[in-house]
C-alpha cells in the first residue's frame, strides 16, 4: 500500500510547520519582488515582467449593456450563477485563467438569461468581496431585434463581462492565510439575498466555486491542510469534521460546480489530495456537484 503522500509548499511560497500551500501573491509581496529585482540591477526587460502594480483594466464595462430591463424581465424566472472566488493569487495571469474558466457559463446566461451574483473572499484577514456589477438582482441576457448584431453583442458581451472578473480577481487583496470555507459557508445566505430581492424571479441555481480547496489557515478551520498527508481517507476526516460542526451544510438541490480545481500551480501531493477534497464535499455538499 502506498503510504499518503505529504502536502507539499508550493514553489516560492512560504512553508508553515509542515506542508500546507501558502497564499498570497498579493500586491505587496509582487511589488517587494520587483523592488528587489530593482535593487539588483537587473534588466528592465525582468523588471517589467512584472507588470502593473495597480491592476485592473483602465476601459470601464456598462453592465447594463448586457443586461434585461426590468419591463423585459418582469414576471419572467431566470436561473440564478452565483460565482464564488476563493482568490490566492490576483497576478494578472491568474485573474485571466479564472476568467477563462468562467467565460462558458458568461456565454450561457448571455444565450439564456441569467442573474449573476460574484462573491470572493482574499483569505482570512481580507474578508467577503462583491461585485457591483454582478450582484444577483438583474437578469444577464442579450436580446437584439436583429440576429447578427444580437450574436456580435453577445460575444463582445461576454468578452467584457470576462475582463469584469478579471479586474475583480486582480483588485482583490490577498491575505497569507485563507481557504474556501467562509464561502461554501455562506451559499445559503447568498441565495437567499438573491431570492429574497423584490421583482427576482429565481429558478434554478448553479453555484460555481473556483478554488485549490487547498486551505492554509489555522486548526480553527475545518478546510485546513496544513501539516495533512494527501489521501482519501484524511480528506474525508476533514470534510466530514465540517459538516459535523456545522462549518458546511448542503444545499440541497443546488447545482455546485468546482472549476480550476488542479489549475493552481500545485505538486503532485496537492493536486492528489484536491481531488480526494473535491469528491468528498460532493458527497456532502450537493445532490448535483461535479
């Protein structure tokens, strides 16, 4: 039998006692890093590598271009994305992988209508995040007279609505520790707000979860892995301790679909023990998780 294999640091992270990932790429630590690339005199052309501090996109998005009026969407029942971001990096490549994960589903409620609400959370001493353009009150949905610039703008839609989540995940400030838990923790009270919202007719909800699951906090968080071997049997420990304390509960029905999962740049450890993660909260979670 293969013994469990130690959950590694990341590469260039900070390690704590044993082997757990370390957060933050945050801006701070980006700017001490070019800082020191300064000092050291090395090329510009390294320097430059990297990029902006400010983050974000200098072109402003009208959300409302791509959304329904509410005379449109009266009466009518829209499927309801909440998108949950547990963001550990806000690196310009890392806010364009999330956006390229979720830009499928921006495509969908585009095609379809959609109330889309964004929450993210940069680890424990950053909090809950939102977005004022996506917060699950109006109906995402392109609807042209015309069928050719209906398709034009749906695609040039879905392109700004990406840039969005984009400059969200870079503006968003990353703590050293932090996990997934205060926002799987919070899914019920965040479709409550959406449903409870007068003139919101919500049918079915998709809760989309980009995350490493791969928490590095303290003993207080269930999620956490630090010091955890990567096996199925210890995944299931921490999963199962979360809903026995009532960290987690299911939401039912829900669809929860986890996205970028082994998108990270993790050791083979952290990408085994992500999986055993991921399939045991779907035991538990949903009746409809993948």
């Amino acid at each position: 039998m293969t013994p469990p294999r130690s959950v590694a640091p990341r590469p260039g992270r900070a390690a704590r006692d044993v082997a757990a990932p370390a957060r933050g790429r945050a801006r701070p630590g980006r700017a001490r890093r070019c800082a020191a690339l300064a000092a050291a005199l090395v090329s510009l052309a390294a320097a430059a590598a990297c990029g902006p501090l400010g983050g974000g996109s200098s072109k402003a998005v009208n959300c409302g271009d791509y959304q329904l009026s509410a005379a449109k969407a009266k009466n009518q029942t829209f499927p309801v994305l909440l998108v949950d971001l547990d963001v550990d990096d806000n690196s310009p490549d890392a806010a364009s992988r999330i956006g390229a994960k979720l830009r499928p589903y921006l495509d969908t409620a585009l095609r379809q209508g959609s109330y889309i609400r964004l929450v993210g959370s940069g680890g424990q001493d950053s909090g809950l995040s939102y977005s004022d353009c996506f917060t699950g009150q109006q109906v995402f949905k392109v609807v042209r007279n015309n069928s050719t610039r209906e398709e034009k703008d749906r695609v040039r839609g879905v392109a700004a609505l990406t840039t969005q989540i984009s400059d969200f995940v870079r503006k968003t400030s990353v703590s050293q520790t932090g996990g997934v838990t205060s926002l799987l923790a919070g899914v019920p009270r965040e479709v409550d707000t959406i449903t409870g919202t007068p003139g919101v007719h919500a049918g079915a909800v998709t809760v989309l979860v980009w995350s490493s699951l791969l928490a590095n906090s303290t003993d207080a968080d269930c999620m956490n892995v630090v010091g955890k071997q990567a096996s199925p049997t210890i995944a299931e420990a921490i999963v199962r301790r979360c809903f026995s304390t009532n960290q987690l509960t299911s939401v039912g029905s829900d669809k929860v679909r986890f996205v970028g999962v082994n998108d990270h740049p993790e050791t083979a450890p952290q990408q085994d023990m992500a999986r055993y993660l991921e399939n045991e909260l779907c035991r538990r979670l949903s009746n409809d998780c993948a």
